[in-house]
C-alpha cells in the first residue's frame, strides 16, 4: 500500500470536515494517539526492564497504525497530501545529513 492510497482509505472512515471542532479533534487524537505510545514505553521501562526482547510490538504497531490515521486524516482536512510530506520530509531529512546537520536543534538547520 502507498501513501496516496492509505490516505484515500483512512478518510473513508473520518468524520465530515464540517463537524464542529473537528480540527481539534484531529490534533488532540493525534497527540493522544502519540501519548499511548509514550505510555506503553513507560511500562515497558517500568515493568518489565526496558528489554527490547519484551516490547509488545504487534501492540505498538496498532498504536502506530492510530497515529498514521490521524497524520493523514489531518493532513487531508489541512489540503496536504500525505505522499508530498513523505517525500518533503525525506529531501529535508537527506540535505540536512549532506550537509552534516543531522544532530542538533532547530527547524531550519
């Protein structure tokens, strides 16, 4: 499956851009989604030793698959296609590693 057409199916199942709140509602689930990760981590270090061989991976995968909903579902409500972001954020990521700029602070480096 590629970007475009994940995207396509994920509004499939999104409320109607007109709902009220609904911007909101997108970034807060999108943060929250993000915040369960973050959680199962901390439980991960707490309960269990932070033994990589015990992470719940098929468990952080369905989390991982909530925040991806809610990056293209956002995305679309913004008119940003999920594909341009993917690949905007590969040619940043690459020109920043040609340029030695990897590590460190800042949005603009």
């Amino acid at each position: 499956m590629d970007l475009v057409e994940y995207q396509r199916g994920a509004l499939r199942t999104a409320a109607p851009r007109d709902k009220k709140n609904e911007l909101l509602h997108l970034v807060l689930g999108l943060v929250g989604e993000s915040g369960e990760i973050a959680e199962k981590f901390k439980k991960w270090i707490r309960d269990l030793g932070s033994e990589e061989s015990r992470i719940d991976r098929a468990d952080i995968a369905k989390e991982l698959g909530d925040v991806l909903w809610y990056v293209a579902v956002l995305a679309d409500y913004l008119d940003l296609s999920l594909d341009d972001i993917a690949t905007a954020n590969l040619a940043k990521l690459a020109s920043r590693q040609n340029r030695g700029l990897l590590s460190g602070s800042g949005d603009n480096r």
